[in-house]
C-alpha cells in the first residue's frame, strides 16, 4: 500500500485528488486546518468509514511553524516516510502589486511556499533514509510569467517552482524525485469573488482591473474543468520517476507554457495586454 500526503485536501483540488486516489487503493494522509470537516467530506466523497486505515487526517496550519512541526512529527508517527507529499494546499489575492499590502504578501508567501518549505525539510530525513519517493508540487499558470492583478500569487508559485528544481538536483541522488504540475484553471473556490481583493476599483488602478476582472471572470466561466480532471492528472503524475519532470494540467496552462517558452518576452506581454484588456503603454499618463 503506498502513502500520500496531500496538503489542503479539505477541499477543491486537494479533496477531489485524495478522493480519487483513495479509490485507487493509496492511504491518504489529509494534511488540513480543519481536520473534522475535511474527513467528513472525504468520506462521504469515498465511502471511507470512519476507522478506515487507509484515511488519515492530520491537522496542518501552513501559516504556523508549530502546526508544521507537528503535523511532521505525527505523519511519520503513523504512516513512516511517505511515498509522495503534494504540497497542494494555497491561497490566491487580487490586487496591484502596489496597492496589495505587505500582510496579504507575508501571508501568501507563508501558505504557498515557505509552509510547503518547511514541511519538506521536516519530513526529508525520514524519505532520504527510506530512498525513495515523490515530492509535487502545485504551480500555476501565474508561475510560468508573472501575471497582472496576482503579483503576490505569481510570485509565490514562481519562487516555489525554482525551490522545485534546486532541490530536485539536490534530493535525486538520495533516489526521490519532484514534479511540478503547472496547472490551469479549475473550478475551486481559489476563483470566486470570496478570494480577498486588494485593489482599489475606483483609484488609479481602475481600468487596469476592470479589463482583468471582465476577461478573467469570461475566462473561468468558459474554461473552468471540474477538480476531477485534475486528479486524473496528478494520478499519472505520482508514477513519474525522472529525478525532476514538470508538466502542465489544462490546455490553458499548456498555450501559456509554450508561448512564453518560444516568444521573446516583450511579445507574451503584448499578448497578454491584448487578452486582458489593458490599457496600452502610457495609456493612463498623467491620468
Ligand atoms: N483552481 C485553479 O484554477 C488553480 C489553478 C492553478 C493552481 N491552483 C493551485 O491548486 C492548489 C489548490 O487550489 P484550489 O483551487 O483547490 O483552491 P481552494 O479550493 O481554495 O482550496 C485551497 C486549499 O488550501 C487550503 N489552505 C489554505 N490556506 C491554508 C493554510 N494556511 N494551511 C493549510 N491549508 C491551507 C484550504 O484549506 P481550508 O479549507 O482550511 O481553507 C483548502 O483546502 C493551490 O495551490 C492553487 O494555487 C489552482
């Protein structure tokens, strides 16, 4: 029986992803905030009982380094080193880069990668000892270029992905792998007007947001795929054994992969511009 860790599987991708791979006979451990409520929707999403082995839930606060700790510590408690973590579980916020405040960045950057960081590290010796296993990690469309309105969130996930690939050069020769999944976009509630928006409507930022928030909100309606199409592809990526691989989820995250790969960059930000609506360069000068 092999063992998963999937952060965030409270909801979203994370509990569509458990969900799907408990029915394909892994044990689950659901790193959550809120372990009671996250098991109750495990089980009813797989028919788990409630003493089922093969479902553990672990409480995990990636915004606290005791959490972290602890979460660690009774992992390996119950389950030994495990065969792959998916440090899934993050947090989005809307708003300019100037006018999104620091909080909302040390809050961003702690849930989506010093939290994940840090779990890593705590959890490396036991997988190191053991000579094998997986490490994903869940990036994004706004980590392949950084993306306007989401600087706090393309930041994070850019920063993660390059923490990806130091350590996967690092962790290979102890016979443990990353993958990266670049993933597109997915109907959860990272994408739902509760996501904190930072932006002033009515300041000087206005029409920058207003082509983001039209485009963006016409984007996900038309191409938003259920969660269950992701965890088909984090399924075939959990085999993966090359010491590192990155793949992308979604067709949009694959067009702006390959774009941003072969186009000089002045270009992908032209075409962004277009897509997204804004304004042209000195459009607002003096407004
Ligand atoms: N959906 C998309 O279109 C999309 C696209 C690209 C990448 N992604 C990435 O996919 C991953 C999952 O996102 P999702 O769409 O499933 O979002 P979601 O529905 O909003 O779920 C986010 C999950 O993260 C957990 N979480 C948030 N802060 C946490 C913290 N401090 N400690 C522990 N857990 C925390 C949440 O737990 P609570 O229930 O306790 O809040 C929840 O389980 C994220 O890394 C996201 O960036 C999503």
């Amino acid at each position: 029986m092999r063992t998963i860790v999937i952060t965030g599987a409270s909801r979203g991708l994370g509990l569509a992803s458990s969900a799907h791979l408990y029915k394909q006979g892994w044990r689950i451990v659901a790193a959550m905030r809120s372990v009671d409520a996250g098991l109750e929707r495990l089980r009813a999403a797989t028919g788990a009982s409630v003493d089922d082995p093969r479902l553990v839930g672990i409480k995990l606060d990636l915004g606290d380094s005791s959490s972290i700790a602890q979460a660690a510590t009774d992992i390996v408690e119950h389950v030994g080193a495990p065969d792959v973590i998916v440090h899934n579980a993050g947090l989005a916020a809307a708003g300019s880069a100037e006018e999104t405040p620091m909080e909302a960045w040390h809050q961003l950057f702690a849930t989506n990668l010093f939290g994940p960081v840090e779990l890593t590290k705590a959890l490396l010796p036991a997988m190191r000892k053991k000579g094998s296993g997986r490490i994903v990690v869940i990036s994004s469309q706004g980590g392949i270029r950084g993306m306007p309105g989401i600087s706090t969130y393309s930041a994070s996930k850019g920063a993660l992905e390059r923490w990806a690939e130091s350590m996967s050069q690092e962790i290979a020769p102890f016979g443990l792998g990353v993958t990266i999944l670049v993933t597109g976009t997915f109907k959860t509630e990272i994408l739902t007007e509760q996501t904190p928006d930072y932006g002033d409507h009515n300041g000087p930022y206005a029409k920058v947001y207003e082509g983001i928030h039209t485009t963006g909100r016409e984007f996900v309606d038309k191409n938003a795929a259920p969660p269950e199409k992701f965890a088909l592809a984090l399924s075939a990526a959990i085999d993966d054994d090359a010491p590192i691989r990155r793949r992308t989820v979604g067709p949009d995250a694959a067009g702006l992969y390959i774009m941003a790969r072969l186009l000089p960059g002045n270009l992908v930000h032209k075409i962004i511009r277009k897509a997204m609506k804004l304004p042209a360069q000195n459009a607002l000068k003096n407004a």
